[in-house]
C-alpha cells in the first residue's frame, strides 16, 4: 500500500517510526540515568558514611590518649629527669629510662662511660613532677632521659619517647622500645637511690573531661 502524500508534498514518516522499538530504547535510558544517579548518591552517602567513621574514631583514640597526653619527660640544664603527670588522675608503674654520662679513671687514664639506667616508681600522683638528680645515683654525672612507660587509670600501658607517645602493646609501642633498646640496651635495673626522688607539685594541672 501506498502512503498518502502530505499537501506539501512530504510523506507521514512518522507512520512509518517503531514506537514500541523507541520506546523501549526511552525506557533503557531512563533506567540508565536512575542508576547513574543512584550509584552517585550512593557513593556520595558511602563517602559521608566512612568521614563520619573516620571521625568517631579519631574522637575514641583522643579520649583513650586524653590522659597519657599529659605524661611527660624531659631533662633540664642542670641533666635531671623530670616525669610530670599534669592530669587529676594518679598513673601507675612508672618507669623512666635514662642515659647517664660520666667520666671513669682507667689504666691509660680517664674514659667517657655512658650507661642506661631504669628507675621505677610505683604510681605518680595527679598533678605532680618526679625530680631525679645525677647526685642521687652517681657522682659528676649527667643524666638524659630517653623513654617512659607508664599505665593510665583506664589501665592502658604507655611508652612515651622524645619524638611520639605510643601504646606500649601497639607496634608502634613495640618498635620504639626495642630501637631504644638497641641502642642503650634495658638499662640497669636501679633498685635504690642515695635519697628519694623529688616529687612536687606541678603546675598547670589539666582536668581530664569525662
């Protein structure tokens, strides 16, 4: 059969269009986009879903570290030790290591000796400074401290070097301490002191936020 003619002359193409194949192609596009879109919205939600995560677990290590952030040890320029506990909460099994120089007598005169030593302490109360002087162990000596572990009132052991504080039980922890040891070794074990370490009061104390 012949298609009628248009009065301009044109044929009625569109007679001669598969609307059924058409609008199955419409269909499969439509489907296509929605997908498109969904997958977006759901990677954009992924997205947020693993920041907000990321964050709860940023908040959860702040608050297991609040306290052993407020440990510290360091040496002054008279070369004592200081380990401070600025926080209101007392820690326990504290443990300072430390390096000492001094000067020997031996046959072919006077050599330079350094030594690790280990000194601990059963707890150090809140707001307090344990003071330990070259005086109270050795004579002419200078002391520099090179690590501190300690346990934190929630019962988490800590090792606190001069350049990260660590988990003691974490490989950081772990890989910290045997560099240390190492290089000074465990340190001699110092059962007693010449008299007993200086322990004040320390100021600023920072509260620590339940």
């Amino acid at each position: 059969m012949r298609v009628a003619a248009d009065p301009d002359g044109s044929q009625e193409g569109w007679r001669c269009i598969d609307w059924a194949k058409w609008g199955t192609i419409v269909g499969i596009l439509v489907g296509a986009v929605g997908l498109l879109l969904t997958g977006i919205a759901t990677f954009y939600d992924a997205r947020v879903s693993a920041l907000q995560l990321g964050q709860s677990r940023d908040d959860a290590e702040e608050d297991v570290r609040r306290q052993a952030a407020r440990v510290a040890s360091w040496g002054d320029l008279e070369t004592r030790v200081h380990v401070v506990n600025r926080s209101p909460e007392p820690v326990s099994d504290v443990e300072v290591r430390f390096r000492a120089g001094y000067f020997q007598d031996a046959p072919d005169g006077i050599n330079a000796v350094r030594e690790a030593f280990r000194l601990t302490v059963s707890y150090l109360p809140p707001c307090s400074e344990l003071v330990v002087s070259p005086d109270q162990l050795l004579d002419d000596a200078a002391f520099v401290p090179l690590d501190v572990t300690f346990t934190d009132s929630d019962g988490v052991k800590w090792v606190r070097t001069k350049a990260a504080l660590e988990r003691a039980g974490s490989p950081e922890g772990r890989i910290a301490t045997e560099k240390l040891a190492k290089e000074y070794g465990t340190g001699t074990a110092v059962d007693a002191l010449d008299s007993k370490p200086t322990i004040k009061k320390a100021e600023p104390c920072t509260a620590v936020l339940g």
